[in-house]
C-alpha cells in the first residue's frame, strides 16, 4: 500500500512539474506580445544586427503584413569557447518566444576575431548545434543563412583574411549541410569601404544594400499575403 502510494506521489509531482514549466513557456510567449496572424522574421546575429538598423529597414521593406525584430548581440559569435557564444545568450530564447515564421541569422564577423580564430575548427559543429536548437523551435518556420559584409581595415582585431577564407567557406557548408537557403550580403559590399566608416560595421547606405538583399531573398518566400 505504501510503495502505491508513494508511486502515485511521484507521478503527481511529475505532472504538477510539466504544468508549470508549460505555465513559464505560455507566460513569456504572452508577456512578449506576439501577434500570430502576422509574418513575423526574427533577426539574429551580432552587431551588424544590433546596432546598424537593418532589421528596421527591411521591416519598411516588408510593410505592415509583417513584424521584423531585432534579436542582435553586439559581440556574439557561433564559437561556443568564446566569451559571447550566440547559443547561451537570453536573447536566442527571446526569438524561439517571438515565434517567428522566418529566421534570418546573420553570425561569423566576430569569429575572425585572433582569439575566436583559434577554435575556428569547431564552427561547423557549433553552428550546426545552434541551427539544429533554432529548428525545434517550430516544424514549419524558414531559416535563412546571411554570409556577412567583408572586413576592411579596422582596430577591432577582425582579420579580413580569416573571415574570407575560413568562416565564409564554413558558413556556405553549414548552409549546404542542412539545406538552407543562403543570403550573401558580402559580395555586393566587397568594392565599397567606404559604407564601413570603422571598418566592420556599416553605414546607412551598406544597411540599405544588406536589408534590399535579404528583402530581395526572402520576400518571395514568405507565408503570408506575399
């Protein structure tokens, strides 16, 4: 009698720890203000991301059918060693709770970086691990890889050959491993430095370029009115 008791005591317990763990995931999608009757594009990546303002441009692009949100990490990369891996940040959990219909990543800048560069043979694994994580968020959202802009001369320790010849032709297997459309925003800004004012991050013209590309891309795609 005790030993079904006590199995009728875990079995509730384990039930009361499903409910409120659904309860938390419910709380934020409600807290976040989604709106599910929309074309929703998350935009994830770093600084380019962030602080440049694409994802506001392509958001005038797209029109009022769609909500565009800005899911930046100024500094992030794909490298899980670094010390501002993508993956662990709050922010991805913040996009899987946007519930987003397309997801455009646009990740790798900071990997060329000297002390990122070094673990530069993890970055298909890392990146994979990172996509295989953003695919469960739903079975029937888009996800787009971004190649992004090139590396001119900069004191942010971004070196253009590392990002060139080692993250670029990773970021391109990664895409071709899993399937996945591909946006290169990087040739079309290859001959123009002068939309980098620092040397990485662009200007309001580079950011007109990045977001028409990625408009030019997606906007056939899109589930909705498009």
């Amino acid at each position: 009698m005790k030993s079904k008791r006590k199995r009728v005591i875990i079995v509730a317990v384990a039930i009361l720890l499903v409910a409120l763990s659904l309860t938390v995931v419910f709380s934020e999608i409600l807290a976040s203000n989604v709106n599910v009757n929309l074309v929703r594009v998350a935009c994830l990546g770093d600084s380019i991301t962030e602080i440049t303002g694409y994802p506001e441009y392509l958001q005038t692009l797209l029109g009022n059918d769609s909500v565009v949100k800005n899911f930046g990490v100024s500094g992030a990369t794909v490298n899980l060693n670094s010390d501002k891996p993508y993956y662990y940040e709050t922010t991805f959990r913040n996009a899987r709770n946007f519930l987003p219909t397309t997801v455009i990543i646009m990740l790798g800048t900071n990997d060329a970086r000297t002390d990122a560069y070094q673990k530069i043979s993890s970055f298909i694994a890392n990146y994979e691990r990172m996509i295989n994580r953003t695919q469960r968020w739903n079975s029937t959202q888009q996800i787009f890889l971004v190649v992004p802009p090139p590396i001119f001369n900069n004191t942010l320790d971004l070196n253009s050959t590392s990002f060139s010849e080692g993250v670029i032709p990773r970021i391109k297997q990664v895409a071709n491993d899993l399937g996945l459309s591909l946006i290169d925003v990087y040739t079309p800004l290859l001959n123009h430095p002068e939309y980098f004012p620092d040397g990485v991050h662009p200007n309001s013209e580079g950011v007109r370029i990045i977001a028409n590309t990625i408009y030019e891309a997606i906007s056939p795609n899109l589930k909705g009115s498009y």
